[in-house]
C-alpha cells in the first residue's frame, strides 16, 4: 500500500509541477504582445507626424511656387 501512495504522490507531484510550468512558460510569453502593440502605436504616431509635417511643408512650397511668375506655364 505504500508503494502505491508513493507512486499516486509522485504522479500528482509531477503533474502540478507540469503545470506550473506550462503557467509560467504562458506568462513569459504574454509580454511578447505588449512590446509589438508598443512598436505599433509608436510607428503610427510617427507615421501621423510625418503626414502632419508634409501637408504643412507641401502648403509651403506650392505657396513659394506660384509666386513665381510664369510658374503657373505658359
């Protein structure tokens, strides 16, 4: 009979120790998702920075262009 208890506590032993593996190997793998949403938003935001300075830039120069007398062609 103790045999048979040894082996139904190593078996209950191994399985919780599977488990808290598997628990903690699923938590490591949780702040992968975090660092690629971070890099998301930061290359949109910079993506809509980039945008905003174009379209103040572009305003810009197509003001300094049509000064120019004749730029608008023949």
């Amino acid at each position: 009979m103790n045999t048979l208890n040894a082996a139904a506590i190593r078996m209950a032993l191994a399985a919780q120790d599977r488990t808290q593996r598997l628990a903690a190997g699923l938590r490591e793998r949780g702040d992968r998702g975090s660092g690629v949403v971070e890099t998301i938003i930061i290359v949109a935001g910079f993506a809509g920075l980039a945008f905003a300075v174009y379209l103040a830039v572009s305003s810009k120069v197509h003001g300094w262009i049509n000064k120019i007398p004749g730029a608008t062609g023949p």
